[in-house]
C-alpha cells in the first residue's frame, strides 16, 4: 500500500514540485540541475527509499554544485533517518 502512495506521487510530481521543494530547504537549483535531481527521483525513488542510493548521490555529486550537493546529501541523510 505504501508504494502504491508513494508511486502515484511520483507520478504526479513535476519540476516545479522539486524545485519549490528544494527552494523551501535551502537549495537552488540550475535549469540542468534542477532536471537532473528530478529525474533521479522519478527513475530511481524505488532505489533512494529502499536501496543503496549509493551510485545515485555520486552522479549527482559529480554534476551538482558542491554546496548544493551536501545540502542535498543533509536533507536526505535528515528524511531517511527520520523514516526509518
């Protein structure tokens, strides 16, 4: 049930939802950036939620600003601890 929550909100989600989002935490992000983190979220959130996000932090490290990079990395750090 809970995936099923979680899939059709994804679904629904567009950029401006991530970029309000990532606007109200702290972090600005570039047109390329912004198109980058959100389709991460939409391929992989299955990956980010239950698995080993792992490879999907280093690609956005390698192409996200370093700042917004650990501010990104925080705020998940800060969700999934808080989820558990």
């Amino acid at each position: 049930m809970k995936n099923v929550l979680i899939q059709e909100y994804i679904g629904r989600m567009t950029l401006t939802d991530v970029n309000n989002f990532a606007l109200n935490n702290g972090i600005v992000l570039k047109e390329d950036e912004l198109s980058l983190v959100y389709n991460h979220i939409i391929k992989n959130w299955r990956t980010v939620i239950y698995g080993n996000p792992r490879p999907i932090l280093d690609d956005l490290k390698k192409n996200l600003d370093n700042v917004t990079y650990q501010k990104i990395e925080t705020l998940y750090t800060q969700f999934k601890n808080r989820y558990l």
